[in-house]
C-alpha cells in the first residue's frame, strides 16, 4: 500500500512539473515584448501618447480658435449696435418725397460731308 502511495504520489508531482513546465513556456509567451500582451501593451503605450500629444495640440488650437471666435463676435455686435443706431437716426430725418430723376434729352448732333 505504502509503494502505490509512493507511486501516486510521484506521478502527481511529475504531472504538477509537467504542468508548471507548460505554464511557464505559455508565461514567457504570452509576456513577450514582440508577439505578446507585452508587445500590445508597448504599443498601446506608445498610441496613448501620441493620442496625448494629438490632444494637447486640438486643445491649443481649440482655444485660439474660440479667442479668434470671441474677438470676431465683439466687432460684429459692436458693428451691429453702430447700425442699429444709424437706423435710429434715420427715421428722425423728415420725410420727403423723392422725385425720380429728370431723363435728359440727348443733344442730337448732326454732320455733313465735306463734299457739301
């Protein structure tokens, strides 16, 4: 009985070997820099910081474009209240008729021939 123990219990230790020897090969494998998670962990790595440089940029532009925005909005209220004054003053300018304007007659121009 002792030696089937022994005989059971070395075959779960080779089976236990055998099991962390391919667990280990699927480690190094799946930690590899260049065909593993490792190698997709680098590049995304390196996508996140191109994404963060993209960002910084879109976010520098995005701020000069809304100063441009604002800068563009104040002259066009500011033209917008010179008009609404300009109409104002308008309507406080006496109404007189327009007459059209008199068609001038053409001055008919007449020519002769030398030989006359």
């Amino acid at each position: 009985m002792d030696v089937i123990a022994d005989i059971l219990l070395v075959a779960g230790a080779l089976g236990a070997g055998f099991y962390c020897f391919i667990l280990a090969r699927r480690l190094t494998r799946f930690t590899d820099l260049e065909n593993g998670v490792g190698g997709a962990v680098a590049v995304l790595s390196a996508q996140v910081d191109d994404l963060t440089k993209t960002l910084s940029a879109a976010q520098s532009s995005a701020g000069h474009s809304s100063k441009s925005l604002e800068e563009l909005t104040e002259r066009a209220e500011d033209v917008a209240r010179r008009l609404e004054l300009m109409v104002a003053s308008m309507h406080d300018l006496p109404q007189q008729p327009v007459e059209p304007p008199k068609q001038a007659q053409p001055d008919t121009i007449f020519f002769r021939h030398p030989r006359n």
